[in-house]
C-alpha cells in the first residue's frame, strides 16, 4: 500500500496538472446509488435537493470517503437546470413516470422548430430560449416577465443549495469536481429539435445552422462564466453526447462541432477555468481533434464507450484523463472483476500521472455496494506496479 503524502485537493490537482501524485485520486461521480442505498426514492432524489444531498453524505461517510466529490448535491438531480443545456421536455419519476425511475429525457417530439434558427440569430440564445422555447418545454415558465422571473428564482434556489453543498465538501477538505454545466450550440440545438430533424437541417440549411450556432455561443459562454464566478468552483462540466464518433462524422464534427467547442475552451481556460469534458458514447476516432485544445488544461472524462487506453496513448500528455470503470461492472460484476479493472486503469492510464479514477459516466442506480467499495478501495491502496491486471474473457467491459 501506498502511503498518502498529500491532501485530496493536492491530489486533484496534481492529476490536472499532468502530474503523477501519491496516488491516483478516486472519484465515483453521479450517485443515482445514493437514493436506493438511503431508502429513498428517485421521486424524492430529483424533487428535494436537500435530501439528495444528503443521501450523498452518507455514501460517502459510509464508504469511507474518498478524494473528489464528482457531482456535488443537487447537481443532476433537479431537472430544470438540466434543460437549459438540453433544451427538450422531460419525464419525472413521481409524475409521467413511476415513483423509482430514472429522469427520461423525451425527444419523441422536436420542440423547436426551422424558423426558430431565424429568431435565434436575430436575439441570441437567452432570449430565445427564456421567451419561445422554454414555454413549450415547461409550460408556466418564460414566455413573459412574470414567466421569466419563476423561472430565475428556479435556478438561484438550486443555486442556493448548491453553494451550500460546496461550502460543505470544501470545510472538510474535499474539493468538489464541478460546478455549472454547459454544452456547445451542437449539443442543444439537436436536443431541441431531436437528433434526426437536426441531422437533416444539416443538410438542408448549414448556411443558417451555422448562423444560428454563431448568434447562440455568445450568450452560452456569458451564461456559465457567470455561474461559475457566482459558485466559485472553477471547473466546469462540458457535456458532449452528439459530437461522438459514432454519432456524428469527422466532416460535420469539424464544420459544425469543433469550432465552437475550441471557442468555448478557449474562453473558461482563459478565466481559468478548468472544462470536464463529460464526452459520453464512443469518441474514440475524434480523439485527436481534443490536440487542439489548450495542453494542460481540461479534464477529459470518459463513460466506458470511448477506447480509455487510446485516449491515454494519444492525449496522456496533452490533458488529464478520467473514467472509467463501466456501468456493466459496476451492477454486474464482481468485486474481484472491478479490482482487477481499476488495477489495469492505474497501471495503464495512470502511468506517469494525470488520470482520475471514476465511474463511466455515473454509479449506475443499480450498482452494488460490494463493486462500488471495490472500486474506491482499490484506487486508494493499489500501489502501482509494471504489470497489467488481465480481465475476464466473455465480459462487456473487457
């Protein structure tokens, strides 16, 4: 076993900086886990911010803490600050679902439509979004000042209660992974309109998509610098889902995807802000557009789709890397199997430094304590070693 030498903040950023620590920092983001394991419902998770709070305390506390709290509180647990970055209607567990479901995002039906490309270059993205589409997503929201102002005080009661979560991990010394989230124009238009219209706009008016995509990223970079000033976690969570690999070719990732991506970059590491680059689904042939993004510094957090020891061969010296113990292993497996991964994870990916122990994407709802413990364990004690862990054959996450 390793001895610790550093604090978890040192840890962290240590990891960011492309440095090798005293070991690798553990953080399991997400914590859906949390409601089952307190006995609570999804219906109380993602309604009461305070109780989703707290239920991640007592994981926490439970399992014996660990380095970096991935997602602090009420962040992915309220549905309203979600869908403001994807911007489309929702389903809740308690309401359109069963009372211990998931949050379902539902894109049966665009809820934008082509002329509102026109609007969006004409006003920008807020006042769009505040006074056309938000109406249509969450009727009694936007469309009018008074809809307008129900809708701020949403946002800065999640606000309020997220700051206090942060001032919670930070007075015991835990530093909290991200603040507020963001998306590039790619990412919330083809939510807005669903991904097929939106692949077809491609097609059929790039001239005004890209106008629209360039009227937009004003106000979406004003937006979560100001929540990031407000909260004062100077990291923040960029979402990328439709700009994968599989999901959207090399052409159109460079005509429509990637500018705005390295604009957006550009302008959080020049306030010195650190961009989670959350990309889930399999980025593994776009991993060398990420080169032209600043070295040093972004987190790029991977879900288990993308090639993880790809990306630490092609990008372990450009940024730090994060993931990716698989949802499969994580419900599914055993505490033997999740070891041996994590094992190979810190001998491959963490050699030399800068990588991140975490779940792919999120601790899956159904995980088991035992595998969730296994994990956490194993990135704390396992002292690096030459060799590589071989996985069981037949496995998903092989």
């Amino acid at each position: 076993m390793r001895s610790e030498t550093m604090t978890p903040r040192q840890r962290f950023e240590a990891a960011i900086n492309l440095q090798e620590p005293d070991r690798v920092p553990v953080c399991p983001l997400g914590m859906l886990f949390s409601a089952p394991y307190v006995g609570m419902t999804m219906e109380t998770y993602y309604s009461d911010l305070k109780a989703a709070a707290s239920a991640q305390r007592q994981v926490f506390d439970d399992l014996g803490g660990w380095d970096v709290m991935g997602l602090s509180g009420s962040t992915m647990t309220d549905p309203f600050p979600l869908i403001t970055i994807f911007p489309n209607k929702v389903k809740r567990p308690g309401k359109e679902l069963p009372p211990d479901a998931i949050m379902q995002f539902d894109e049966s039906e665009p809820a934008m439509v082509v002329e509102d490309y026109d609007i969006i270059i004409k006003k920008g993205w807020n006042r769009f979004f505040f006074n056309h589409l938000l109406p249509r997503i969450q009727p009694g929201y936007g469309g009018n000042t008074f809809g307008t102002i129900k809708a701020f005080l949403r946002l800065m009661r999640f606000l309020r209660v997220y700051k206090k979560d942060v001032r919670y991990w930070e007075k015991r010394g835990i530093p909290v992974l991200v603040g507020v989230p963001c998306v590039v124009p790619y990412e919330m238009f083809s939510t807005a309109r669903t991904l097929k219209q939106f692949i077809l706009d491609l097609y059929r008016y790039p001239e005004k998509v890209i106008a629209a995509m360039d009227a937009a990223i004003p106000d979406a970079i004003n937006t979560v610098l100001r929540g990031a000033r407000s909260l004062g976690v100077p990291r923040v969570f960029l979402a990328g889902e439709r700009g994968s690999g599989d999901m959207t070719s090399p052409g159109h990732f460079e005509q429509f995807y990637l500018p705005w991506l390295k604009q957006l970059v550009d302008v959080l590491v020049g306030e010195g802000i650190t961009p989670l680059l959350h990309f889930d689904g399999n980025w593994t042939r776009h991993l060398t557009y990420l080169k032209e993004l600043p070295q040093g510094k972004c987190i790029l957090d991977l879900d288990s789709t993308t090639d993880i020891f790809k990306a630490k061969e092609m990008l372990g010296d450009h940024m730090c890397i994060m993931g990716d113990v698989p949802a499969t292993l994580l419900s599914l497996g055993t505490p033997e199997e999740v070891e041996a991964y994590c094992r190979r994870l810190i001998d491959e990916v963490g050699r030399g430094g800068g990588f991140i122990l975490s779940s792919g994407c999120t601790v899956p709802y159904n995980a088991k304590i035992e595998n969730l413990k296994a994990m956490i364990a194993t990135g704390k004690t396992y002292q690096f070693s030459r060799g590589t862990a071989p996985l069981a054959e037949g496995k998903l996450w092989k």
